[in-house]
C-alpha cells in the first residue's frame, strides 16, 4: 500500500502543481510571451449526409442497372437508340454496378502566437493536408444488354455502303426515275429520308467523336437486335422497292457485355466522354493558411486557490487561399484548401465553479467569392461528362456555429471535456464566369445544389492544461494539450460527410520579452 500510495502521490504533483488551477486552455496568450502551436485533426468517413439521411459516400455512383442514371453522357445514346428502335423512354443497361468509398482528411497545424499586450495576442498558423480517397467498383453484368463500343474503324465499311445507297437512291429520284409513279416517287422520298435519319443517328452513336457512346447494344440484345433490324429492313426496301442494291453491311456491335475494367477504362479515357480518373486519390500539400488577432475582454479564471470563475475572449482571422482546391478530373475528389478568402469571428467564454464548468463558443465565418474550373453538374452526378467543364464564380455561403463544451476537472489541470455543437452552412451562389463560359441549357447554379446544410455534432475528450510560471506561484513549463472525438449525429438538408474525427493539440508557452 505505501508503494501505490507514492506512485499517486506523484502523479498528482505532476497533475496538480502547487497553488495553480487552470485545465482550460486560454485564448489569450500573456504578454511578450511566445507560444508555439502543434495542432493536428483526421476524420475518415465511407458515409454522408443527405437531406437529411445517412447514405454510402458512393451512393451516387452505385445503381442495380447502371446507364445514364450515373452516366448523364449516355442520355444522348438512349435517345438515339430509342429513336432507332421505337422505343421511348430506352435506357442503357450496363449491369449493377455497385462501389465502395472511403475518404479521409489529415491535418497537421504548425503556427504560433505573439502576446503584444496583456490582453492583446496575434497568431497564425499553416496547416499541412493529406487526403485521401479510395474508391473500388464491381460490376455484375447479369442483365446488361450493353458492352463496349467497337472502334470507329470498324464501321466504315457500313457506312461506306450506307452512303452510297442514299446516294444512289438520292441520284434516281433526281433522275426522275420514280416521276410516272408519284405514289412510288413519295415512297422513294421518305424512305430516303428515313435512311438520312438512321444513318445520322447511328453515325452520332457509333463514330462522330463528339457525340459516340462509349457503351452501345450488344449484338444479342433485344436493343441489339432491334437496330439491326431496322438497318436490314432499309436495306430490303431499298433493293426490292426502289432498285438500289449493294447495300448488305450491317453495324458492328459488341459481342460481350461490358466488364468492370472495361467500365472504368471507358470512363478514365482522357480522350472519352466523361475524362475521369477512377483510381485512389492521394494528395499532400499545404492547406489554407490562417492569421489573426484574440482580444481577452475579461479573465477572471482560477485566481489564486478559487477554482473556476469567468473569462472571455474575441478573435478574428483571416483564412487564405494558399491550399489546393479539388481537381475537376477526380472521382469524389477533395482539396487540401477552399480556394477562397474567409473571414471568421469567434467569442469564446468560460464560466466554472469547483470541478465543473462550461466553455461556450459563437462563430461566423463570412467567405469570399472565388473561381474555379468544375463540371457544371449537381454534386448528386460524381460522373459527369468532361463537356460540362466550365469556369464559375461561386459565392459560398456563410457558416455560423454554436457549441457548449462542459467540463467536470479530474485533477486541477486535468479534464474530461464533452461537446455539442450545432452548425449551418447558408445556400452557394454559383454563376458562369464570363458569357463565353455558358454551357447551353445547363444552369451554373446546380453546382450549388445541396450545399445548404445544417448538423448538430457531439463529441468527448480530455483537456490538460497547467500556465505553469504564468500564474501567481506556479513553476515550470506553461502547457496545454487536448484531444477528442467528434461525431455528426444528425444533419438537415445538403450533402456533407458523415466524418469520425479526431482532434489533438499541444502548446507550449516560452518567455520572449
């Protein structure tokens, strides 16, 4: 008993030096005193939140019959083809396709603080960034009816024979070969220009590079089948109705339905039409830096063997564009930085008695307008076509947040420190860049879709913190430290993760002057 009633004894010298009360960290930072700042955060999340409910990071880019649903690029091809066939309301089917995502954000601060005045602190900071995120696709081609589209060079004897054929049948109308029979002339008519017809549409489906699907009919499917049909069909009437033969080549289609490589093959083409990258996102660089001024308005915390009191304090910083913003030819990509100017006010209080106590925050973060490149698509279409990449303005909304963090002390300088916040972030504004950026018939302002949002978060930790010498007899090194986890527990409106985050930081306090 006399061992383990030592060892407690010196933990608690440790923990509780002589005459000093203080476990929360102040804003503040004693005049002409330096403190140098190590802070660091990681959150991971595979889910997130959307209007409201929880769903897979990879919702939007999962589907039980994959087509234009993911891939708005197909929405030409499925007309085309529902033309061709007669079938409205036609849709691609690629197969289920079904996706895993995970993403994560690690940050490490590096900053520091000057106190000028006794109640006057300047500081800054520079964050270091790693994201990361990984994705993985399955595809199960059990009810496809769609595979790869064969190369461009494969159809040009179809479509050599095409061209002539209405060439020819073009050439005898002129003629007046059809002219004694005006019923068979108004025939020889529209069935030249029902050929012009097919022949425009699949040319768009299966060459023109600006328009070509990268997934069309197998060569079995009813789709398939259905648009060979008609093509032979043409090629009948053309022969035995209006004397133009010659034309017996029919369009080259897949044999097999598309697998996963071959999907994401497709899709990660640079020179396709959706130009994305599918594979792991890694990134490390700067984040946006931050720089500031905290005024201490009043402190009246833990004097001399009186545990608790009131103290408060007003910061206001400025955040700088000096990180990464997201890369455009990313799946679910992320940035180390916004890529805009903010400027964030806080009001921070504390107010205790004995070994309870309450650390209340109030925070407003005005953001600038900025420009970037994106697809000018909803965020709900991760996999939008490389054609609507575009330059915007965006205006992000404003953020306001509210948090209670009570505390109950384990020892003076030692707590255990819980969090409930709530958090709002206002409606982006988005416009085109110039007129010459305006795509036509799509709205800038759907990249601004779902970024209304709101979320009440809650969190536990541990505070230590010991102002040493700074404080009427203390002695040794000033030190703060803390860590938590953080946890969003409902949210309302908008897309944001779903993020477990860890925080942690350590300061320490040096004498400059």
């Amino acid at each position: 008993m006399g061992l383990c009633a030592r060892r407690l004894a010196i933990l608690a010298c440790l923990l509780a030096p002589t005459a000093v009360h203080a476990q929360l960290a102040p804003v503040g930072v004693p005049a002409g005193v330096f403190r140098a700042d190590l802070d660091g955060s990681m959150d991971i999340w595979d889910h997130q939140w959307h209007a409201g409910d929880r769903e897979p990071l990879s919702a939007h880019i999962s589907s039980p019959a994959a087509g234009s649903d993911i891939l708005p690029s197909l929405s030409d091809a499925d007309a085309r083809i529902g033309r061709i066939i007669g079938q409205a309301g036609y849709r691609l089917n690629l197969g289920a396709l079904s996706a895993d995502a995970q993403a994560e954000d690690s940050r490490l601060y590096i900053g520091g603080a000057i106190g000028l005045t006794k109640g006057i602190t300047i500081f800054g900071r520079m964050p270091i960034v790693r994201v990361r995120v990984q994705t993985h696709y399955a595809l199960d081609p059990t009810a496809a009816d769609a595979g790869i589209t064969p190369n461009a060079t494969e159809q040009d004897a179809f479509f050599q024979q095409f061209d002539a054929s209405l060439g020819a049948l073009s050439a005898r109308i002129a003629a007046g070969d059809f002219d004694a029979d005006p019923a068979q002339k108004a025939s020889a008519q529209a069935a030249l220009d029902a050929g012009g017809a097919l022949r425009s549409d699949l040319f768009g489906l299966l060459v023109d590079p600006l328009t070509a699907s990268p997934f069309v009919p197998t060569a079995t499917s009813t789709a398939g089948t259905g648009l060979t049909a008609q093509v032979t069909n043409l090629q009948s009437s053309f022969a035995s109705d209006f004397g133009v033969s010659g034309f017996t080549a029919t369009p080259v289609l897949p044999t097999q339905t598309a697998t996963t490589e071959s999907f994401l093959a497709a899709i990660s083409d640079p020179a396709g039409s959706v130009g994305l990258r599918t594979g792991e996102t890694l990134r490390t660089y700067r984040g946006d830096a931050e720089t500031g001024v905290a005024i201490t308005l009043v402190d009246h915390w833990d004097r001399g063997k009186h545990r608790g009191g009131f103290r408060a304090a007003i910061e206001g910083l400025v955040r700088l564009p000096t990180g990464g913003v997201a890369q455009p030819d990313r799946v679910l990509t992320l940035g180390t930085g916004d890529g805009q100017t903010d400027l964030e006010g806080r009001l921070t209080t504390d107010l205790g008695a004995g070994r309870w106590g309450l650390r209340a925050e109030g925070l407003y973060t005005r953001q600038s307008a900025a420009n970037y490149l994106v697809r000018v698509a909803p965020p709900t279409q991760p996999l939008a076509p490389i054609t609507l990449l575009s330059a915007v303005r965006r205006d992000p909304g404003d953020v306001v947040s509210v948090a209670v963090r009570p505390f109950f002390r384990l020892a003076p300088t030692f707590a255990i420190q819980g969090t409930a916040m709530y958090w709002k972030h206002g409606q982006d504004e988005v416009t085109y860049l110039t007129p010459e950026d305006e795509i036509p018939g799509v709205s800038a302002s759907v990249v601004g879709e779902d970024s209304k949002a709101s979320a009440t978060l809650l969190g536990i930790g541990v505070t230590y913190s010991n102002p040493g010498k700074y404080r009427e007899g203390g002695s040794g090194l000033p030190v703060d430290a803390s860590w938590s986890y953080e946890r969003i527990v409902s949210a309302t409106d908008g897309i944001l993760p779903d993020r477990h985050g860890f925080r942690a930081r350590f300061r320490a306090y040096f004498q400059l002057f």
